[in-house]
C-alpha cells in the first residue's frame, strides 16, 4: 500500500522519458529522454562527465563537479504539482576537466539540469 502512494507521488521512470521526449525534438531534454539514469544518488561534490557526446549536444569531454542546487522556480505559494518531477532543477557546477574551448577548467560555472547530471558517468580518482 506505502508503495503505491510512494509512486503516485512521484512520476516513475517511464513518465519522465515521456515528459523529457516531449521537447523539441534537438533540445537537450529531448536527447536525454533516450538516455538511462545512471546516477541515482545526490549528485553534490560527484565527479561526472557530462553526457553531451553522446547526446549529440557537442563531440567535447566535460566534467564537472556539482556545488548547489537550485530547484525549479514556481509562482510564489504554488504548489509543486503532482506526481512530483525526477530529477527536477538544477545545479551550479564547477569545469574540472574539458576539451571544450568555451567551458575551460578554472573559474567556469556551469548551470546543468538535474535530469543532464543523472544521465552523466560517475568518474573516481
């Protein structure tokens, strides 16, 4: 029964690819859409590259490490409306690694969405 409040609650796996596939088809979102999540944790203080090679975004290697998250902006005393969003807002990242010439390592912040991180590869050192 907890679970079947528990999923209501929040949108599943399947509704946030339907969500993510209803962007116009070369955004961002609608490339991420075809992508698993491979990142389910909190992603604070990770080291993840970036999957825009394999979004079709760009051929360049980022890597980036999230600092603070800012969730989605609604009008002052609206509620979030339900099922809540997977991976929703976003995070203020920093460039620690990149082969990009706009992003290069050292003083760059990023804006990723939640959804762009959970679908990037955790990287250990």
């Amino acid at each position: 029964m907890i679970t079947m409040a528990f999923r209501s609650f929040f949108e599943t796996e399947e509704q946030e690819r339907a969500r993510l596939a209803q962007a116009p088809e070369g955004s961002i979102y609608h490339s991420l859409s075809t992508l698993p999540v491979t990142i389910k944790e909190w992603p604070q203080d990770l080291i993840i590259e970036l999957p825009w090679a394999t979004t079709e975004r760009c051929a360049y290697r980022v890597v980036v490490v999230p600092i603070r998250f800012s969730p989605d902006s609604r009008p002052q005393g609206e509620e979030e409306p339900l099922p809540r969003k997977r991976h929703s807002g976003a995070w203020e990242c920093a460039v620690v690694s990149s082969d990009h010439p706009s992003y290069p390592v050292g003083g760059h912040r990023l804006s990723i969405p939640a959804a762009e991180l959970a679908r990037g590869t955790k990287i250990s050192i």
